[in-house]
C-alpha cells in the first residue's frame, strides 16, 4: 500500500470519525439530514479504494466526486439533489486536504 493510499485513507477514516462522533451527540433531525449522505459518502469512497487497491486513491475519489455532481445536476428532487451535493462536497473536502497535506 502506497503513501498516497494510507494518507487518503487516513482522512477518510478521520473524518468518518468526525461524522460518527457528530452523530452520537443529541441533535436536530436537520444535523441528521446533512452528517447522513457525508457518512455514506465516506463509505462509498473507502469501498471503492479497497475494490480497487491498485488505482490511485486521488483518482477514485475524484471519480466519485464526479458522480455525485452529476448525480446532483440530474436529480429532479430536492432531497436527492441535496444528498448528491453533500457527497459531493464531502469528496471535494478530501481532495483539498489530500492536496493540501492536512492530515487531520
């Protein structure tokens, strides 16, 4: 396993820690709603790195986060979108981090 790899999986797992821990405090249905699709997402992410051991980890969460934009710009529902949106945004969060080096 690749540096690159351990550190995108690092912040994957950081940040689905982050999440997790977000979730177990008392919240609004609301909090829910917006930690929920970024939790799948970080899943989704850590699957397709682990299924594809091989590619490089910066490309496969590019690749998602293409996806979910244009998942987000083809849902007719609002609720969809908006998932697809905090997916996406949440893959973007990690390439920033990735590219910046900012391990959490």
């Amino acid at each position: 396993m690749g540096a690159a790899m351990i550190d995108v999986i690092t912040l994957l797992l950081d940040t689905d820690n982050a999440i997790t821990a977000a979730l177990d405090k008392p919240a609004s249905p609301d909090t829910f709603d917006s930690l929920a699709p970024r939790l799948w997402a970080v899943s989704e992410m850590l699957n397709a790195i682990m299924d594809h051991p091989f590619d490089d980890p910066e490309v496969i969460v590019e690749r998602f986060w293409i996806k979910m934009n244009a998942f987000c710009a083809k849902s007719k529902s609002k609720n969809r979108r908006l998932t697809f949106w905090l997916a996406a945004d949440t893959a973007e969060s990690i390439l920033a981090s990735y590219r910046e080096g900012v391990l959490y």
